[in-house]
C-alpha cells in the first residue's frame, strides 16, 4: 500500500503542471464514509487530489483584440489548462451518533442517519494552504454535505523561457463552496463498496501573469523582445458528478482479529462542466485513506 500511495503522489505530482492554476474544495465523500461508520473508529482522513480544468474554444479571461483586417473589438479564444495537486487532513471531527461496539458487530450497514463536523486543512502546490469546515448527514440511503473552503496562496506565473518566475506573482484569498450529495452502496463482508456523488462547487482559476517573445531576429533565427503579459483571475461555479469505489477492513466485524481499529480508504473520479455557455470541463481525482 505504501509503494502504490508513493507513486500515486509522484505521478500527480509531475502532470499537475499547467499554466494556470484552480482552486476549489475538496471531495465530499470519505467524510460521507466516516460519518456513515461502516468502519467504526475511524476518524482521520487523509487525501491526495489533482484536478484540471481545460478549456480551449472559450473567452474565460475577457480579452478582446483587433486586428487591421478587423479594428473592430472582439472576445479571443483563451487556451485554459488550470490544474492543483494537494494534500488534505482532518484536523477535527465530530460523529452522530456514537457507536456502541467500535468493533461493528452490530449493523455492519453503519448508521442510517450517521452525521459529521468536520474541521480540515490542505497544502496544495506551489505555496498555499487553507482550511475547511465540512458536515455531513445521512437521510437513510442519501446523504447531503456542504464544505466552505478558505484558502491562502502564493501563485507564480512564467517568463520567456518557460521557467516559474517571482515576476509575475500574485498573493490571493480565496474562498469556496462545495455542496452536493450521493449515496454509497456497501457489500456485507467483503469490505468493499460504491458509491456515486454530484453537485455544485465554486472554482476559481488563477494566472499570475507570464512573459513571451513578440518577434524574432531574422538573421539569428532568435525570439526576441519578451513582453509581459497580464493575467486573470476568475471565480466561476461548476456541476460536478462523480464515482467512488470504497474498501474497509471488516476483521474486528468478523471476530478474526484481536485489534478494535478499523480502517478504510476512497478512489474518487469527479467530472464538472461550467454554468454558462463556455465549454470548460473540470476533472478531479482523489485517494483517501481513513483511520
């Protein structure tokens, strides 16, 4: 397990690196997990997400240009690929009801109308971090939950060579709803489940600016005359649906174990299309594990 979470990290680490950067709350459902108590005991979530936002037919920035053939103002086509690679934490937690047997001997469904209080924290690359309180409620096969994410980041933009550049910096304080719903769906004794989530959350997407050439020299062949260029910052909101496959440990359940601790873990893949006209999709995955 430690080998396939390393180079999980590694692998979403080296392609979350696009141009622009996307800041948006966390998935809803391993705290839908633990709330539910399917493994009792379990309280800590860890989680590592990428997400990506692309867009490249879709005037996100409201730039316009002319041209001579055309000195009429116009809305050009911004080339989006926004992208975040983070680390997130339960800090605090508080769980409705509480169990009886922390073992799960009782009802290995978990609670019905289980609920939790959440308070979590999250690094993201490059420099930001920020905390979120979630809650989460159980309704019988549903539940509903909500997380406010406030975030403090430190986002770097390029130069004429493609390199991160303390140039074009911006420092922002963001912050962002996700709210939504799903169900989960668990095997008895197998340790296993499933589960399916939608709903709305806020995403902004970050530019800090960059440089690039503007011409060239004939008799070299070199780029020339790097020009700064501005950036943009937008706050949009997205529907979202996504898929989660869900494990537990069931050995306490199943007596064949000494140990009372139980454990979990989430695989989640989230789909999002922006609200208005603009074809920009958003894609998010997510593992978690739960102790």
């Amino acid at each position: 397990m430690r080998v396939f979470v390393l180079s999980l990290v590694l692998l979403l680490a080296g392609i979350a690196l696009a141009d622009d950067f996307v800041v948006t709350p966390s998935n809803l459902a391993p705290h839908a997990f633990t709330a539910k108590q399917i493994a009792p005991g379990t309280s800590r979530i860890f989680s590592i997400r990428s997400s990506y936002a692309t867009c490249d037919s879709c005037n996100i920035s409201g730039k316009t240009e002319s041209t001579s053939s055309d000195p009429k103002q116009h809305y050009i086509d911004d080339d989006i690929v926004g992208s975040d690679f983070r680390f997130d934490i339960s800090l605090f937690h508080f769980l409705w009801p509480k169990t009886q047997s922390i073992e799960g001997a009782e009802n290995w469904t978990g609670h019905n109308f289980g609920g939790g209080l959440f308070l979590n924290a999250h690094y993201a690359y490059m420099l930001e971090a920020g905390i979120a309180p979630t809650i989460v409620q159980w309704l019988g096969p549903i539940y509903l939950g909500a997380s406010y994410e406030f975030s403090l980041g430190a986002y770097y933009g390029r130069d004429e060579e493609n390199d991160l550049s303390s140039d074009h910096s911006k420092t922002l304080f963001t912050g962002a709803l996700n709210a939504g719903g799903g169900t989960m769906l668990f095997m008895n004794n197998h340790g296993l489940g499933f589960g399916m989530h939608g709903g709305i959350r806020q995403l902004h997407i970050i530019n800090p600016g960059y440089s690039k050439y503007t011409s060239h020299d004939p008799r070299t062949g070199e780029e020339t005359n790097p020009e700064r260029q501005s950036g943009y910052h937008i706050q949009d909101w997205i529907f979202y649906y996504g898929i989660d496959m869900l494990g537990y440990t069931n050995l306490p359940l199943l007596k064949e174990s000494n140990s009372r601790g139980h454990a979990g873990y989430a695989i989640s893949l989230e789909m999002g299309v922006h609200t208005d006209d603009n074809p920009l999709i958003f894609w998010a995955f997510s593992f978690s594990l739960m102790l």
